[in-house]
C-alpha cells in the first residue's frame, strides 16, 4: 500500500527547524552580548589600571635615573596627553556604548520574537515565549550569572545586616511594672521605680500602729511608644493609689528633696513663696532672686495623713534655724562699718566676735548672726556707682624746717570713677562683689607736702594745758598725739564715741603716744577713713583715725613721740580733727584720764 505524502511531514518539520534556528540565535545573540559586555569592563580594567601602572613603573625608572629626566617624561607625558586623550577616550566610549547598543539589538530581536508569539499564540504564547528565550539566555551564560551572585550575595546580606541592626535599635524599651496584681504602666528602668518608691514612702506619714508599705513589683520588658512611658511623679501617684490609702489631690512642699508636707492650697502655696521673693526684688535690670536651696513644688496624690494646714508649712519656711550667718571682710572695712552695714551695733558685733577691733583682716569672715533663716534668699544684681578714687601724696623733705613739720604745697583731690559690677546678697547681707567695668571719670591730684628733715622738736602744748615733750610722757605713760590742739568731742559725746576728737591743730603731724608696734595702716573711704592702730603690748592699743596722710606701714616698729601721719578729714568726718583711742584689753577707755 502506497502511503501518500501530503506535504504535512514536511511542513512540521520545517517548522521545529526554524524553532530551533530562533533559539540558537536568541543564545547566540545573549552570549554575545555578555561576552561583549565583560570584555569591555576587561578593556576599561586595562586601560585605567594597568597602564596607570606601566606609567608609574616607568616614572619609577626613570626617577631612578635622575630628577631632571622625571621631569622631561612628565613634560613629554603632558606635551601628548591631549592626543592620547582624545583617543583614549573614543575607544573608551566605542567599547561602553557597544555592548549597549548590541543590547538593544537583542532587545529588538526578543521583542520581535515575543510580538510574533503573540500573534500566533495569544497572550500566554507571548509570556511562554518571553519566559523561554530568558531561560535560553540565562542556561548559556550560567557562569556569568554565577560569578555575579559570588559578589552580589554577600553585599544584599550586609545590607540586610545593617537594616536589622538599624530597625531594632530605633525601638523603644520599657518596663512594664506589676503590683500587688496591678499594672502601674511603664517606666524606663528600675532606677525610676526606686525613685517613685522612694518619693511614695516620704510622702506617706505612718502612725505608729501602721506598718510601711511593702512594694515588690514585677518587671516585664516590652516594646512601647515614647508616650506610654510615665514619669516618676506619675509612678509614685498610682504606687499611692494602689496602696488603699486614703488619698487626695494635692500640692507638696519639697526643700533640697526632703518631703516638707502638702496642702490643697497649691495656688496660695505658690504666692506664699512668691512673696518670700518678692520682698527682695528690686526691679533691677538682670536682677536674680532666688532660693539658696533647692525649694520645689509637686502636684499629684497625697495620702490623707500626710496633708497638713497652710499655716504650719508657712511657719516652717518662715523661722529661723540654728545656723552661723557671716560677712567676708572687705578693703576699706572696720569693726564700725561693718556694724552699720549689717544693722548692729558695735556692742553686738564685738560681743559676737571677740578680739575684732584690735585684728581685722581683708578676706576674714566676721560672725553677724548666730541663726538663719530656713529659706535664705539669694540676689545677684548689677549695680553702677561712683567710687572715689584716692589721691596720692608725694613727700619733699626740707631740712630748713624741724622733723615733724609738714606743710601742703599742692592739695591733694580724690579722683571719681563709674564702677558696674555683680553684687551677690544673701538675706540682704552683701557676700560678694564683682567688678565688671571701672571708667574714671575724674583723674586724682597727687598732694604734695614739705616735710621737716632736722631735728625733732624739743616741745609742744595744747590749748587746753595738756602738755608734754617728745622725750618725755605724762605720769600714765601716754604722749599727747598731737601738735597742740583742743579736745572738741570728749569721750561718749554720741552714741558709739569711744575715744577724743582733737582739733585745732590744722594738718599739723599725728605722733605716736607710746612706742609700739603698727598693727595696720590702712586707707579707706568710710568709716574711720585713713588710720593707724599701734600695738604697744599688754593689751594696750592706740587708733589714730581721720588722718590725711599715712607715714608708717603694718609690721613697723615706731618710737613714742615719732610722726606717724598728718591730721585730717577722711572717713565720716566732720571737719578737720584726729579721733583718738585707747584700748586696754579689748575695752575702750576715755583717754582724756591719761594725760
């Protein structure tokens, strides 16, 4: 039987033939494209990296042979590089942009072979298709894609390291607290339920059949928001709140962290202090007043028992505690102004410091109070003031006239300065002064005086018979300290008067009344103005104050009858005259009883 050839065996085997021709082409086109693509990353490799190198090896050659013939290669290097460049780099360009355009041939080719599928065969023809060639393409060049996953795995597993590590980091951990059944809420760690617990037990006052309350709570770690996490006061509120206390809504009184008790009249708690500042603000520009401790106000829960009235917190914050108050000495100080600064008199201040008018030094802290009150106020202020600066004196000795005269030529006048500074005040009393700006605003005139260089004077006498010589003393020891003169304000004239005011002596010398040792000279504003205390041993000291001029320093040692300043008007002094005193172990004697 003779089987007849219709022609449809031949058909379908032309068919599987151009099948197979279209997949030989679509690997043949991938493998070129890879194989092309990678030779040009070789080329590029080449000629960035490897002739880099040639070059250097070369310089290094060349450097070896001398420094002039570097410098002739890389001007030789330069003097082509343009041309090279030009080359270079239109190599460069045709190697990188051909892969792509033979991409995009492929492309072409794929797209053509996908749209011809789906003419044939539909939509899911052109997908098998596209899936097809894909697969082809990736079989024939399995090496490459391996190669390329060698490196890209470890990167993407850095990168998801990093993520990780990053995602977590950003979450926010707190403690969820558990007690006696109840969940408190969330705290940031353990320290902060310390604190609450802390916080609780000082605010609860036990009477003495009621046991303290026992916390033992239970921690468990979760994630939160920020938000959720409750601060220490609000802790300690709901601790209070599951204790089964009796509690309210009220305000605490804590000084330097100590529970000091709490009231339900927060908003008059608040004025209450308010008002302590108060009284000390002045309305000063840049003016600070505070409390010198830490004094803080807490709304929250409060068990019954440990509210208390208003008033009995008042008087608490309002009394005085035992507590030493003291003032630092300052230049220009003495026992007297020191009384008058902090609202004494010299009584109290020489009762409360002993031994203070026969030693005062800058810097000495002087006892003022023996109490303080419970809440001391500090203010810090910035205060502008005139400050007289003093004149100096410049002596001339003149041996036409005796030791001891002394004549001005040139008057002296104090100069005045704008001074700014920082003045710290505790409780009123000024601890502390520092200046930020000194502007003179008038120059000082130096005086100038004549002194007598010859001999001492043999004799001098006063208008009230007090009399005497300079070699020699009345029965009692003392010299009369002046050059004649009368007695214009005797002893006790005024409150606070210890001593004689000699006038009449014009600016005649100030002599020593006996021989001794110059315990201080000092030059100040207020008070006893420029004078000199003499220590003459045995507890026996003489002051000579309101002096124009100083002629002796502390540590010297001075004869009876030696000049040891010029009478003045320094200080708070009214006209021109010497204060004069005598102290016999601490206690001030009338001196008009020793001449």
């Amino acid at each position: 039987m003779i089987r007849r050839n219709c022609g449809c065996t031949e058909k379908k085997k032309t068919v599987r033939d151009r099948k197979s021709v279209t997949e030989k082409k679509t690997a043949s086109i991938l493998s070129a494209f890879f194989s092309t693509l990678f030779q040009y990353f070789y080329k590029l490799s080449y000629v960035v990296g490897c002739q880099f190198f040639r070059f250097l090896r070369k310089l290094k050659s060349k450097y070896r042979e001398g420094f002039f013939r570097a410098v002739h290669a890389i001007r030789d290097f330069f003097a082509g590089f343009k041309d090279r460049f030009r080359i270079g780099w239109r190599r460069i360009w045709r190697n990188f942009t051909f892969p792509f355009k033979k991409l995009g041939s492929s492309c072409v080719l794929i797209k053509n072979q996908v749209s011809g599928a789906y003419r044939q065969k539909g939509f899911l023809g052109a997908v098998g298709e596209f899936f097809y060639v894909f697969f082809c393409g990736a079989r024939a060049n399995m090496r490459i894609i391996k190669g390329f996953l060698n490196y890209a795995a470890p990167i993407c597993a850095a990168f998801l390291l990093v993520y990780t590590i990053s995602y977590f980091s950003n979450l926010d951990y707190a403690l969820n607290v558990e007690y006696q059944g109840m969940e408190m809420g969330y705290i940031e760690n353990e320290d902060s339920f310390d604190q609450a617990e802390k916080m609780m037990q000082g605010r609860i006052v036990y009477e003495e059949d009621q046991d303290p309350i026992n916390t033992t709570p239970k921690f468990t770690l979760e994630v939160v928001e920020p938000t959720q996490v409750l601060s220490v006061d609000k802790m300690c509120d709901n601790i209070i709140a599951a204790s089964g206390s009796v509690i309210n809504q009220a305000t605490g009184l804590y000084v330097d962290g100590k529970f000091m008790g709490a009231t339900q009249k927060g908003a008059e708690l608040e004025n209450l202090l308010d008002g302590m500042l108060a009284q000390y603000r002045t309305g000063a520009e840049n003016e600070e007043v505070d409390f010198i401790r830490d004094v803080e106000t807490k709304d929250g829960l409060y068990p019954e028992s440990s509210i208390v009235d208003l008033k009995n917190i008042e008087t608490v914050i309002t009394s005085d505690v035992e507590g030493e108050k003291v003032y630092e000495v300052v230049e220009g100080d003495d026992p007297w102004g020191i009384a008058e600064k902090n609202d004494l008199s010299l009584t109290e201040l020489t009762a409360l410091n002993p031994g203070i008018e026969e030693s005062l030094l800058i810097g000495q802290e002087v006892l003022i109070s023996k109490s303080e009150p419970f809440l001391g106020v500090q203010v810090t202020r910035t205060e502008t003031y005139m400050e007289e600066i003093p004149y100096q004196t410049e002596e001339t000795e003149d041996n036409r006239y005796y030791r001891g005269y002394s004549e001005v030529k040139t008057a002296g006048e104090n100069g005045t300065a704008e001074v700014t500074a920082n003045v710290t005040y505790v409780d009123g009393v000024e601890v502390d002064r520092e200046v930020i700006e000194s502007t003179t605003i008038e120059e000082p005139v130096t005086q100038e005086v004549i002194v007598g260089s010859a001999s001492n004077l043999t004799s001098y006498s006063n208008s009230n018979n007090f009399s005497s010589s300079s070699g020699s003393a009345s029965a009692s020891g003392f010299l009369w300290p002046a050059n004649g003169g009368y007695i214009s304000c005797g002893y006790g004239g005024y409150a606070g008067h210890y001593a004689i005011d000699i006038a009449g002596t014009g600016n005649g010398p100030v002599y020593a009344s006996m021989a001794g040792t110059v315990v201080y000279a000092r030059n100040q504003t207020t008070g006893y103005g420029r004078h000199i205390l003499i220590d003459h041993g045995n507890g026996v000291y003489t002051l000579y104050a309101h002096c124009n001029a100083l002629y002796v320093t502390a540590g010297q040692q001075v004869s009876q009858g030696q000049v040891i300043g010029q009478v003045g008007q320094t200080g708070n002094a009214y006209g021109r005259h010497l204060h004069f005193e005598i102290r016999i172990n601490g206690r001030y004697m009338n001196p008009a009883n020793y001449f």
